[in-house]
C-alpha cells in the first residue's frame, strides 16, 4: 500500500514540475512572438523611409528571377497512353 502512495506522490510531484515548466516555456514563447512581430514592423518602417529618401530597395524575391521556364510541363495522362 505504501507503495503505491509513493508512485502517486512521485506523479504528482512530476506532473507540478511540467506544469511550471510549460508556464515558463509559454511566456518564453509570447516574448520571443511579441519581440518578432516588432521587429518586423521596425523593418517595414525602415524599408518605407528608405524609399521616401530615394533609395529603392528591392525585395529578395524580386532579384532571384529565373533566367528561362522551368523544363518540366503537365502532360496529360492520355497522352501517355498512346
């Protein structure tokens, strides 16, 4: 009997610790989103002042353009049956 008085105690001593420990990682978690969404505005700022003062700034996305199309294209399924 003593024993499983142990192995109880033993669960609800481990199921307090996770408890705090997924209070803590969930604050953690809100500062660090809280932290990433104001820096993404500070760059959205930064990126609209630096092109009211002329210097146009190109997004990352535009400068990879591809040179041709891709060599893959749909081909139909009845095509392959021929």
């Amino acid at each position: 009997m003593i024993i499983l008085w142990l192995v109880t105690g033993a669960s609800l001593v481990a199921s307090l610790v996770a408890l705090v420990w997924v209070r803590r990682a969930s604050k953690r978690i809100e500062e660090l989103s809280h932290q990433y969404w104001g820096l993404r505005y500070q760059q959205g700022e930064l990126r609209a002042q630096l092109q009211a003062a002329g210097g146009l700034v190109a997004s990352p996305a535009a400068q990879e353009t591809p040179s041709r199309a891709p060599a893959d294209a749909f081909v139909p399924l009845s095509a392959v049956k021929r």
